[in-house]
C-alpha cells in the first residue's frame, strides 16, 4: 500500500472458511518470526474480519484491513508466507488455490465481525 490505509477482499468457498483462516493464522504466525521491524509494524496494523452471512449463499467475505498502512511492504499474503515457510511453499499455494472463490457479479453489504488481530 502507498497511502495511508489498505483493505483486501478475499471471497472464500463457504466450506473453506477453516482452511483460509488456517492459511491467515500461518500468515500471523509467519509474520511474528520475521526480525524486520517493518514486519512487526505490519503485523500491528492488520486486523482480518469475516462477513457472518455469505454473499448471496455463494461465497465467505473476508476483508483485511491495514491501518496504518506500512508504507511500500508486500501486503500480498502468499509472498510472506513463501518467505516464512519455503518449504510449504507448492503446499500453501495449492491450498489458497482451493479455497478462493469467484469474486461475486453484484456488491454486498459488509457487515463485518473481527476474527483475527495479527498482534
């Protein structure tokens, strides 16, 4: 992110829910064993949060939030992930290819509970 906040919208296969937040979970793990104190800001900033009703029946919102944003660091959550975990690499990437969902054709409404602050 270059400004002063960021938001990613993640929509999950309802019956992936568990997987994704596991995946969030190793993001949040992975991000407390960097030394950079760029990750530890980052970590501060990020709070993920789930839509409790599925958008039209079809899919899980998740949205993450960075306030404030950590200027020019990758918010891309696989990145961190292959950098934390090189060997689970294939494995982790093989598991968001499994759980992300098509993104819906109309907007919804958010209305959004917090499941995971990163610190």
């Amino acid at each position: 992110f270059q400004n002063d906040a960021g938001l990613i919208i993640f929509y999950i296969k309802p019956d992936k829910t568990a997987d994704f937040e596991e995946l969030m979970n190793k993001l949040k793990e992975g991000l407390g064993k960097l030394d950079a104190p760029e990750a530890k800001q980052q970590a501060a900033s990020m709070k993920l949060f789930k839509n409790p009703v599925a958008a039209n029946g079809t899919v899980a919102v998740y949205v993450l939030f960075a306030d404030p944003a950590v200027k020019s660091v990758e918010y891309w959550f696989l990145p961190i992930l292959y950098k934390t975990y090189p060997a689970e690499a294939q494995a982790l990437f093989a598991k968001w290819q499994d759980v992300k969902a098509a993104q819906p054709a109309q907007p919804g409404i958010f209305d959004l509970t917090q499941v995971i602050k990163f610190q």
